[in-house]
C-alpha cells in the first residue's frame, strides 16, 4: 500500500497537509503505522508475532538496568517529532526517554527529541526504511543512540555519535555476539544478539 492510494481528504482550496493524509491512512487501515520524514510518508504493515516477541525480549534488559524507573522510561510507540521537514515525525517501536516527556509534547502525539536518549526499531517487511531513511532523521534530531533489530540480515545495528545527518559510529553485530551499550542512555544495557535475532523469527512448525 501506499500514499498514493489513498484520497486526498480535504479540498483543493484548502493547504496540502501529509498529517492529514497519514490520518487517513491510520483511520482507514488499523493497525498500521504512518510516519513522515523528509516530507514523504513511510507506511508500516501491523507487526507480526516475531516482531512483537523481539520487542518483549529487547525491554527485559532496559528495564532490568533501571532505565524504567526514575529519571527515564522505556515506552512504544511514542511518537517523536523531526527537524527534517514542518510536519515530520516518526513512531520508533521502543525508545529510552527522560521522565518529565510529558512535559515536552509538541503536537500530533509527538516529543521534542532532546528528551529521547535512545530509539529501538525492529525491522518489518519495508526495512529499508529502518536502515537506510531513519539513521539520517534521527542523526538531524540528535538522538544519542539508534539501535536497528535487521531481521531480514539476522544482524543488530548500533549507532552512536550524531554528527549533522549521519552517525559517525555504526557498528553492526551478529549472533554469538554481546554487546553492550553506551552508560550515555542512564545505565549499562548488555544484549545478546542471538537471542534477540531468534526472538524476531518466525517459530519452525
């Protein structure tokens, strides 16, 4: 599916708006996930199973180290607000944030950046997007830390240093590997890496 699908839900007299044409999107197909970046509008499928249970098994070791109490939190699905373009967001599938978030809420159920201390995304069939358009926007929003679950490569991406639309730091880890991530997020977070590719792949009947 895409946006070119989709009616342009308000008159030609009226201001284009993609917000709005996300919203349609979101009201006539629930489930799926619309975000803008870079003044184009990149749709999300409902997540699977596997995704989901990589999700769970990625929050465990976030929480375990404390990220969820006191001076952070660790959410979904919260919507973060981009310098890339006037109505460009995206809704990372986990992020580490400060605490007082609510205190920065800009619109459409997006936060300012300077509150996210790490964004999570665990691909889905468009994983392009993930990897290739996202690390340019949240390097522009200064995000801290970007971690990429690529389950189609079966490969965990770290990036780190946000450097004008890039990140001068990426590194890429495969199973057999622990990682740990930078303290910069509030607390020491150790992954292992095959155990969060396995989560994100379908069972064998």
């Amino acid at each position: 599916m895409s946006a070119a699908s989709v009616e342009q839900p308000f008159d030609d007299d009226e201001p284009f708006s993609l917000t709005a044409i996300a919203d349609e999107i979101m009201e006539r197909h629930p489930g799926y996930r619309v975000e803008i970046i870079g003044g184009h509008l990149l749709v999300t499928p409902s997540p699977d199973a596997p995704h989901a249970r990589a999700l769970t098994k990625l929050m465990r070791p976030f929480i375990a180290a404390g990220l969820d109490d006191g001076d952070t939190e660790v959410l979904q699905n919260v919507g973060l607000w981009l310098p890339t373009g006037t109505e460009d967001y995206a809704i990372p599938d986990l992020v580490v944030v400060d605490s007082d978030i609510d205190d920065h809420f800009v619109e459409n159920n997006a936060y300012d950046p300077v509150c996210f201390r790490l964004v999570l995304e665990v691909t889905s069939s468009n994983w392009k997007d993930d990897l290739r358009t996202k690390p340019g926007a949240y390097a522009q929003a200064k995000i801290p830390v970007y971690l990429v679950v690529d389950r189609k490569h079966q490969r965990l991406h770290v990036l780190t240093e946000p450097t004008g639309s890039e990140y001068a730091n990426h590194r890429v880890h495969a199973p057999g590997e622990t990682i740990t991530l930078p303290e910069t997020i509030g607390a020491e977070v150790v992954l292992d890496v095959e155990q969060i590719i396995k989560a994100g792949q379908r069972k064998a009947n």
